[in-house]
C-alpha cells in the first residue's frame, strides 16, 4: 500500500473537556478526530471555534459522531429524523466535517426490509450529497434489524448513493464473531470510514461489553491485524482511527491516553504491513542484562546471603554491581524508596531498538553521562521505570563503567534472571503491557484474574518467543485502602535455580529472610499433590510454594518484601511450566502482609 498512514481519534476515547481531548490527541501525534456529539454539547466552543481549534492544533476533523435511529417503519418519524439530519447537516458545515456516522436503529420501529432501508439511506443521502457531505452507515452488533457488516453492505449497495458508503467498526465486526475476510471484497471507494478497538474476550451483554471493556489494539484478545488486513485489501484510504469506551480510559491523564493510543496504531500498522512509520524491526532480545534496584542498606545482606557477590562499584555514581551466574543485580544507594528503577535488556542492536522506542512515542531517558562512561540508549516505560539497551562486551560496554572489587560469587545455584515481576499503577496496567509488547517485541504469555487479600487482582504476562525476557505485570482492581500495612504497586525479581530446595536451604543457612507460608498451604497440598513426606517437610521448613499444571511444575521461595516494596523469589521450573506462580500468589501476599503486621507490631 503506497499511501501515508494517517492516524485519527474519538473525543469518547480520552478523558476530559473536549479542549482537552483535542490539546491531548494534536499532542500525540495524531492526524485528525472524532468529534463525539456529547462532547460537542458540553463544550462551551460554538462549532466554528472547535474548527479553528482544531485547525490550530493541526487536527483534522474527520467524522461527527453519531447520529442514531435515523430508519423508521414510520413515516412521520422518518421525516422527523431527516429534519433532525438537516439540523446535524448545519452543524458538520461549521465544524468543517464532511462525514457523519449513522448507526443501524436499535428503535422498536427500525426497518426490516433491505429494500426499505435502502430507500431510506438514498433520501438521506439525497440531502447530504446536495450539500458535499458523505453518510458513513455502521451495522451496531446490537442493532435490531442490522446487526452484522455484510448486512449494512448491502443496505448500501441497494441505497446506490455516491454519498452513502460503510463505516466498519472491529469490535462491532469481532465481537459477534463475523468473519472480516470477504471485506476485502467491498469497493474500496464505499469504504468511507474504519474505526479500531480491541477488548478481551468476555461472555456478557455486547452493548456492555462495547459500553465499558474496549481496549485500544494489541491491548486485548483481538486480531486486529487480520481485520485490518482486508479492509486495506479492498482499497480502503481514509485514516485508522480508534473508537474506545474505557471506563478506565476515561478516568486517565488524557495526554497519556492519547499516547498510549497513538502507539497502538503504530505497532497495529506495523503488524499489518500498512504504511509503517517505524522503519525499525522489533529489536531481538537476547536477556535482561541487568535489573537495577534503588534500595537502602538493607538489601545488600540479602543479596549476599543469596549467595550474590558485589563485583563492581560505579566510578561516579553511588551504584553497586551484584553477580551471580548471569544474573546481574544493580544497587543504587542515591536514595528513594526501594523499587525497580531500570531494567536493561541485550540487543543485537542498542541504538537502533531505542530509536524504535521513540518512534513508538516512548520517551527518551535524560541520563549524565561520565567521562569514558558508555553511552546506554534509554527511554522510560509508563511506570517510570528506566528501559535500557546495552550489548555486553561490545565496544561500549557498560561492565566497564563499574572498578572491579576482585570478589567473585560462590553462589547458590542462581543461573540467571527468569523474570521480573511489576505491579502497576492502577491507571496505567493496559498502558504498560502495550509499550512492553511493542517496544521489545514481546508476545502475550499468560493471562488471568486471582482473588488476593486486598481484593481481585488482574495479571498479565509478555515474553520474547524464546522466554529469555520475561515480564509479568499486575493491578488490583481496585485501589487498596490503608486498613493495614499495605505495598504500593509491590515489585520482584525472579531468580533462576536448577535445583530450588538446595538453593533455599544455602540461603536460609546464609540467614536470608526467606517467607513463612502457614501450614494449611502444605495441608492443602499435600491432598493435592500427595507430595513424599520428605518434600513436603522440606517445603514447609523452606517456605516453598509448588503450582502444579498439566504442562510442569513451578516452585518459589520467597524473601520477605525489603525496604517497603521489593522482593527476592528463587524460581524453577519443571517439566514446560510456562506460568508465573499466580496460583499460589494469594497465599504469599497474604504471608507478606502478616510479616509485615509482626514488623509493625500491629495485631493481625
């Protein structure tokens, strides 16, 4: 496809006044928007100032939207309904929009007969085209008579008017389970709009699912590519612009909203072929080269007692390098609550792969840079965690930024790091799981929902197709209040072992504070697993908890949370566990807080 990739945004999408909307999508890049009839109404802009505004901005306005139950089975309200189209004809005009959205009536006088509708569609492009407007008609998977696409296709094509042509919706199109194929069939120039939302797959009223759970593409269970894909086929030339209703979108920074959203068309162009503004292939990922933590004096016992060596000091900053295996751990002691501050992953191609970043709407990292320091390309993730790409050993090797100490780790097994595990902000869970997947080229590995202590807990994991880069995400549903001692977004590292129960027992004897899980888990997993004896003893003496699925096993020893919001887990896997313990995290959030109820002195 030759022509340029044009991008475009609903006002319903984002948060805010409809100034706000228009400020939040010129700000992140987009071509042009919706403009959402409600948003219209609430604003205090005359339609002739929202079009100045929006030409200021460098914002076309692409669509009004929408204009409901225009067919009638009655002729005194189909004639009413044109007035009322007359009315919304004067209004385009001064906005300077020139295509309207009709969705199919879900009225109890909506028509039946294809050849009625037709007819009705041809009076009100009669109207539209008198005055160079176009009418783009749009099947609702709720519709009362026109439900589906090829139904609306056809309405169209009896209707037989320059100025009605189809406007396609993927969660429409998706969620009833159509098949987009035969879209590639329609004449690309009756293509007159395409609005994008993906959403998980849910069993529950369409018009609810549509109302509240949309989600913006490569954000939920949709294949948007392979919508996508026939409906460039047929010629389709207008611009790929996002319809969401999100209850959460709704409620977020709409800055970060339209970022966020702008960066879902980009990666859905990408995955699709269509003209790509990335230029830049997904970086291969070859493993995190290092996980760097801010913490205080409390972490480096741990650490030792884990059977890590401090191999390095930084020559300029107040950093320490931790080794064990492939596992590289960064102490920084600036200051700052315990947390996940950087995480660095192995590129074949540091610069390029932080170019894609940024072109991908990620934001360049500001860093200091020592003299004959190496100069780490970075950008920063949602949550504010810094993401490097470095390539170990090349030219410009970070190794080298760090004095050597000449200590060398006797170990407890650790090989590596299996995965780092980040809970997220509230606001900012679909956000982060889109700029991991595109950023590093990371798939969907596992998904799901666990009831936690403090309430439902949604968890959602990517990874390189070789596991060697692996994230797992997580968000409470619901906000914790402060009845106990709570841990804001919690945060671990996951620490790979060949053999778990030898590498607990190194670390318990080498007095790391490794979790106390209560007796009933092992009760209750004994009627599961019928465990030998032995194990289970070992397993109950070391904190061990054992997920067992049909594909493997997974088994974690926890260390209590260090410095407020960080913890150590000792991981193996067995057998092809491609999981993440999410089973067993109720009974280990619920061990944590109980330690940290003892630390406190507060009764449980």
């Amino acid at each position: 496809m030759s022509r340029e990739l044009r991008t475009g945004i609903a006002t319903v999408c984002l948060s805010g006044t409809l100034d706000d909307k228009l400020s939040a999508a010129a700000a992140a890049g987009f071509d042009g928007v919706e403009i959402f009839e409600p948003d219209l109404v609430a604003s205090p802009m005359p339609p002739g100032e929202v079009r100045l505004r929006c030409a200021d901005l460098g914002l076309s306005i692409d669509l009004y939207q929408p204009f409901r139950d225009l067919d009638s089975t009655d002729p005194d309200r189909f004639a009413a309904n044109l007035r009322r189209a007359e009315r919304k004809f004067d209004l385009m005009e001064e906005l300077g929009a020139d295509t309207v959205l009709v969705c199919s009536s879900v009225a109890h006088d909506a028509v039946a007969d294809l050849d009625r509708l037709a007819g009705q569609l041809h009076a009100l492009g009669e109207r539209a085209g008198a005055r160079g407007l176009r009418i783009a008609y749009e099947a609702l998977a709720w519709g009362k008579e026109v439900s589906t696409y090829d139904r609306s296709w056809e309405a169209v094509r009896r209707a037989d008017h320059p100025a009605v042509g189809l406007c396609l919706d993927s969660f429409h199109i998706l969620s009833r389970g159509s098949d987009p194929a035969a879209i590639a069939g329609i004449p690309g120039d009756k293509l007159f709009f395409l609005q994008l939302a993906d959403a998980p797959h849910l069993s529950m009223d369409v018009l609810q699912w549509s109302r509240h759970h949309r989600l913006f593409p490569g954000q939920g269970a949709f294949d948007l590519p392979g919508f996508l894909a026939p409906v460039l086929a047929a010629g389709y030339a207008g611009p790929l612009s996002l319809e969401v209703f999100n209850d959460v979108f709704r409620q977020a920074d709409p800055d970060r909203a339209a970022i966020d959203a702008h960066r879902s068309l980009l990666a859905l162009a990408e995955a699709t072929s269509a003209p790509d503004p990335i230029a830049q292939p997904a970086p291969v990922v070859r493993g995190p080269a290092f996980v760097e933590l801010s913490a205080d004096d409390s972490l480096a016992p741990v650490l030792s007692a884990l059977g890590f060596a401090r191999t390095g000091t930084h020559r300029t900053k107040p950093v320490e390098r931790w080794e064990q295996g492939a596992a590289r751990i960064l102490v920084n002691r600036s200051g700052g609550p315990a947390a996940v501050a950087a995480l660095a992953v192995e590129s074949a191609d540091p610069a390029a792969a932080a170019r894609r970043a940024i072109r991908l709407d990620a934001k360049r990292l500001p860093r200091e840079q020592g003299p004959a320091e190496a100069d780490l390309a970075a950008v920063t993730a949602p949550d504010g965690t810094a993401l490097f790409f470095c390539r170990t050993g090349n030219e410009d090797d970070w190794t080298g930024d760090f004095v050597p100490t000449g200590a060398t780790a006797d170990g407890i097994g650790i090989t590596g790091i299996d995965h780092i595990g980040l809970a997220q902000p509230f606001d900012h869970f679909d956000e982060a799981a889109l700029f991991y997947r595109t950023v590093l080229g990371l798939e969907p590995a596992a998904a799901g929902e666990f009831a936690a202590p403090f309430g439902l807990v949604r968890s959602r994991a990517v990874a390189d197709p070789h596991r060697r880069i692996r994230l797992a995400l997580t968000v409470s549903l619901l906000r914790r209040g402060e009845w106990a001692p709570g841990v804001s977004e919690p945060q671990y590292i996951a620490l790979a072992v060949d053999d778990l129960l030898a590498a607990a027992q190194a670390a318990r004897a080498a007095g790391a504070p490794l979790l106390a899980v209560p007796d009933n888990y092992y009760a209750d997993l004994d009627a599961r697993l019928d465990l030998p004896a032995g194990r289970l003893a070992a397993y109950r003496e070391l904190g061990v908890l054992h997920e067992h699925t049909a594909e493997g096993d997974y088994l974690q020893a926890c260390t209590e949370v260090l410095g407020g919001r960080v913890f150590l887990a000792l991981v193996q896997r067995l057998g092809g566990h491609d999981g993440y313990g999410w089973t067993d995290a109720p009974v280990r959030m619920a061990a944590h807080r109980r330690r940290r109820l003892a630390r406190t002195h507060v009764p449980a």
